[in-house]
C-alpha cells in the first residue's frame, strides 16, 4: 500500500512572462572571481522539459539561457512532481517519485489522482481589508486530463462591490498535467504563471487623467465601485498596511487615491490527493522577472529558509567538525559578498554620509592613476581577498575579534535608524534597520572561526 506522499518541491517561485515559450531550465554557472574580475554571476542552460499542448512530455537541452524573445519575458513555469513511500507486496519498504507503474501496483489509474490548484491575488483586500477585493481562481484536474486549465480570477460575488464583476474574470494563469511516458513516467503538474498585465477599471481613463497611465480596452474590465477603486487617503500617511506607504497607482503622484489598478500575480497551493485519504500539498508564490543586479545576494530567500528550518545544526560541533563542508558555506557567502561588493558605488555612497555626518565617513584616500573611483576600487580589492580561504583563515587566527568588530551581529538592539562601519554598510533590511546576516549564517560564521582559533597551537 501507499503510506504518504508528499510533493517536491514544497515551494515554487515561478516568474511573470508575457512570452508563450517558458524560460529554460539553469543553473548558476562559475562567476567572475579573477583577480581583476568583476565578481558578475553567470548562468548555464540544463535538461528542460517541454510541455506540448496535448500534455506530451520531452526533454531538450538548450544550447543557451534565453530570458526573453519576441514576445517578451520567458515566464518561469515550476512543475510540481509527487514523491510517496509505499510497501510493496513482499513487505519491501519504497521511498521515491510515484509513477503510473507505482499506481498500477496497488490497484490505482490515473484517474484516481486528483490536483487542486488554489491561488488570489490579496493586494487590493491587504489595503482595504474589504471582501470585495479578493480576487481567487481555483482549478481541480483529474490525473489522466491532460489539457491546459485556466485559472481565472473571480472575486466574491455575494458582496456588495466585487471588484471583478462576475461577467469578467482577471486570468491569474494556468495549470496543465503532463500524460507519463517510458523516459518520463513520474506525476507530475505544471504552474503556468500570468501575462504580467496589469487591469484597471472601467473608468482608467477618468481617474487616470495627466498621469499618464493608459492600458488597453481590453484589461479595463474593473468594477469601478468596488472598494478598491475608490479608495481616497487624507494623507499618504493614512495608508498603515504597507511599509513604506502609498505602494499602489496613484500615490506616488501626491493624487493620493488609488487608480483601482491591479497585476496578475498571485500566491496560492497545489494539492493532490489519492483514494484512501493520501494528500499532499505544495506552496507556489508567483513573482515579476528580476534580472538586476547581476550580482548573487549574500542575504537571499534560500538563506531565510535555511535559518527557519536548519538554524540549529550550526551549533551541534558535528557540524562544525566537517570542516570540507562548513567551508564550502564560508566560501560561497564571501563570494557572495564579493558579488555584491562589486555592484556597488562606495564613493557616492560615502559621498551621501559625509555631506551630513562627517564624522563618521570615510576619508577619501588618494586615488591611483586612472582610478576614478578609489573607495570602490579598495573595497573590490580588500572583499577579494576573502574569497581566498587560507587568507581569510590567518586573518581569523591574527586577529581574534576580527569578526565583532567588522561583522553586524543580527537583531542587535539598537534604534532602527543606527547604523555604522560594521558589514554589511550602507545597507538597509527589510524592519527598516542595517542590513544584517541571518541568525544561521552568523552563527555559522563564528562557529567556524572559533573552531579555527581552537586548532592553532599557542604561540603560533
């Protein structure tokens, strides 16, 4: 019998593209770490699949990433796969992908798999907090249905003023089931994220005049009494929902109304579930293409996820004690930095603080020749040395407390707007203080130097 199943992966970004062919499948590439390099992330094509649109299933290696064509942005479309332990009927115990073979053993088609796609699109009702706002689309595909399902947008019609009037719909994208072949047999789904289009009410043209917002006749399909659209604040100020406020059409042009407009992005759940009440569910979060900077953040989503669910195993010394692994970590978050480094402009910034609080910027140092920029340039030089481990590793042993006084420690309890020399600088976070490493890459970090200050001999 099957006992569990679950979904891999158990989140999915996918991206925003007005492109009908999906962006192929990659993998970050070496980046540009030589001594005179500019730190700059590349990319290299892997296996992709595509999708047709009878649900056949293939395989094809890109020559090259493409992120755009003709018709615009290439939209990141995730599948979904379903993973399942299940005893066989000799009592041997199977953990891997279901497949139909897999089904086929207990009794089961693919008929018998059943996927449920739930997604909204909340950014209206987040402001206005009024039901008339919501804007959902649900799809429910059978497993042996392999056609494309549109997940079109609705908001409640038992409200007053549904912002989308029930003779329209607002399309959120779609959903399609893969049929399983002999090269590529296992269930899977694939999430088909919207256009990237933006709709707006019937009146735009009114409440959008001298602004220059304009949009095609066919994307004002907005009820314009619906909450949404006829939101007025007194004050940008009024706006408590968002940090910082006034994040909608309008506010920026001190009209401080909204213009009722509205993306097609979206978050929501995939969910599949097999007779004998076996379900597993899948987060998928939709988001717009993002190609600048061309640097890899030293803090990025993967590092917050990892201090959410993988925050201890930094203090267990077993950790530690792998010294070929933690290094790998302290390497790529040093990369990393140096990435970021190098997209940055440290004289303007410099030139910002010192125009208000001379004490406490740097004194510009004497430029080289043919050195326009001589912060920066030293910056880029001095955070390239740190991709070099066994540099970073004597500078560690040196000095002691290297790391307290260059490095910010997460969370410190100071005002929201302190701030000093200690990295990252000039950098802000999300609560509105200094940026800041992870809890988890802290921890990681000053666990490795201890371990490195431990194992060398006094005196040395």
């Amino acid at each position: 019998m099957i006992d569990r199943i679950w979904l891999q992966p158990p989140l999915a970004i996918a991206r925003l593209g007005s492109s009908p062919m999906p962006c192929d499948n990659y993998r970050y590439g070496p980046s540009d770490l030589t001594p005179r390099g500019t730190g700059k992330t590349t990319v290299e094509p892997v296996e992709s699949l595509d999708l047709a649109a009878d649900g056949t299933l293939t395989t094809r290696m890109p020559q090259k990433v493409r992120f755009k064509d003709a018709d615009g942005w290439r939209p990141v479309c995730p599948f979904f796969e379903v993973h399942g332990s299940w005893t066989t009927a000799d009592g041997e115990q199977r953990t891997g992908v279901l497949t139909a073979d897999v089904l086929a053993d207990f009794g089961l088609g693919l008929g018998d798999v059943r996927w449920q796609v739930s997604v909204a699109n909340l950014k209206a009702h987040h402001i206005t907090q009024q039901q008339d706002d919501h804007v959902e689309a649900r799809a429910e595909v059978r497993g042996d249905d392999h056609q494309r399902h549109p997940l079109a947008g609705h908001s409640p019609q038992g409200t007053a003023n549904p912002l989308v009037p029930a003779d329209k719909s607002l399309p959120l994208g779609s959903v399609q089931v893969p049929a399983p072949n002999a090269e590529l047999p296992e269930l899977r789904l694939r999430f088909t994220p919207g256009k990237g289009f933006v709709y707006g009410p019937t009146n735009l043209a009114e409440l959008a005049a001298n602004t220059g917002y304009q949009l095609p006749q066919e994307r004002l399909i907005l009820n314009l009494a619906a909450p949404w659209c006829r939101l007025r604040l007194r004050d940008i100020s009024d706006d408590e929902r968002t940090s910082p406020p006034g994040l909608f059409a309008g506010a920026e042009r001190q009209i401080q109304a909204s213009l009722g407009m509205v993306d097609d992005v979206c978050d929501g759940t995939v969910a599949v579930t097999l007779p004998g009440g076996l379900t597993a569910t899948a987060r998928i979060v939709v988001s717009p293409p993002d190609f600048a900077p061309d640097r890899r953040p030293f803090v990025s989503l993967a590092d917050g996820l990892a201090d959410r669910v993988k925050r201890a195993e930094v203090s267990d010394p077993s950790y530690i004690a792998d010294e070929g692994q933690t290094a790998l970590e302290i390497r790529d978050l040093f990369e990393r930095v140096l990435e970021t480094m190098g997209n940055m402009n440290v004289d303007v910034q410099n030139q910002r603080v010192l125009d208000t609080y001379e004490g406490v910027a740097w004194t510009v140092p004497e430029p080289l020749t043919g050195v326009l920029l001589a912060l920066t340039d030293r910056g880029r030089r001095r955070h390239r040395r740190f991709v070099a481990l066994e540099a970073l590793e004597d500078m560690v042993r040196e000095q002691p407390d290297l790391l307290d006084r260059v490095v910010r420690p997460p969370a410190e309890d100071l005002p929201p707007s302190y701030t000093d020399r200690r990295m990252p600088i000039g950098m802000r976070g999300a609560d509105a203080g200094p940026l800041h490493l992870t809890r988890r890459q802290y921890d990681l970090l000053t666990a490795w130097a201890q371990g490195l200050r431990d194992r060398t001999e006094a005196g040395t």
